[in-house]
C-alpha cells in the first residue's frame, strides 16, 4: 500500500463557502427565516444535507427536505456556472504535481452532491486530475461519520497511516479522525 492525500473539496481545495451561503440565505429568507454568517458557521459548514435540511425544515418530509437540498444546490451550481472559473486554492496545483510524480494516491472526499463536485471539479480545471471522488451524500453515511474517509483511503489505494487528510470543517475532521487517519 501507499501513502495517500484525501482532499476535502468545498473550502479546501476551492472556496466556495461564500456561494453556500448566498444559496442558503436567499432560501431561507424566501421562507421568512433569518440566515446569518455564524448560522453558517455553525450550523451548516461541512455537515451533510440531509442533516442540515432536516434540522431548518423538521416540519417537512424526508423526500421535501430532499427536494429543497437539491433546489439549493442546484443555485451553487448556477452560481458557479455563471462565475466560470473557481480557482484551485494556492499551493494545491503543486502539491498535485508532486503527488501524481511520486505515485501518491490521491482522492477527493466531500459531503458535497455529486453533481456538485462535478462541476467545482471542472471550473478549477481539477477535474482530470482526480479519478477517486467520494461524495458523502451518495453514502449510508456523510461526515462526520468515518465512512467518507475509510472509502477515501481504499479507493486511493493509501495505506492508512501514511495517508494525509485535508480539511477546513470540524465536521471533516471528525471524519478523518474517527477513520483512523493519523
């Protein structure tokens, strides 16, 4: 086995917290509710959607929260469509470089959707470079649960304790921690 690097996407390797939270806060005024910075922070960065949305709108069924999940990050994508290009975080670009020549494994674990990943992927010109991509919400289980992570690791084919997590969220870590990621 391998060393690897697991990469969280959303804020870690491109910033996109900023688009989140305009999508969140136009929908939530739309419903009357109040949605402010330490709200995001606190409540919604790095967590799962289904998690996020059952706890904004506990008076809606499991297949509506669903369905405003999807509307929200469908105005992510919007966002980053409409912007064209979201560049890599500095440093990362080198990082890859020095990964792919020295047969590092490499995967990308995100709670985001994977039509979200998808086009975050290809807007920072990222997206030939990642074959591994773990979305969270496509498991039983999102972070912080370890499942994302394990899966990050025997896809990229790491060997677990010379595998490297990056991370911006405690929900993220957690993750990686409680996958036994050193």
């Amino acid at each position: 086995m391998t060393p690897a690097l697991l990469f969280d996407l959303d804020g870690t390797m491109v910033s996109t917290d900023h688009l989140h939270y305009e999508a969140f806060r136009e929908m939530l005024a739309g419903y009357g509710r109040d949605f402010s910075h330490a709200d995001f922070a606190a409540r919604v960065h790095g967590r799962p959607n289904t998690l996020i949305f059952a706890e904004y709108f506990p008076e809606r069924t499991a297949a509506e929260q669903m369905a405003l999940s999807e509307q929200k990050e469908a105005a992510v994508r919007d966002m980053i469509d409409a912007g064209g290009v979201l560049p890599p975080t500095p440093g990362l670009v080198a990082l890859l470089d020095w990964a792919e020549a020295h047969g590092v494994g490499k995967a990308v674990v995100t709670n985001a959707p994977p039509a979200n990943a998808e086009t975050m992927l290809r807007a920072s010109g990222l997206a030939a470079r990642f074959t591994h991509i773990v979305s969270g919400e496509a498991l039983p289980h999102g972070k912080p649960h370890p499942l994302p992570y394990q899966e990050g690791v025997r896809r990229a084919g790491g060997d677990l304790a010379r595998t490297v997590a990056f991370e911006d969220s405690v929900a993220g870590l957690t993750s990686a921690v409680r996958a036994g990621l050193p």
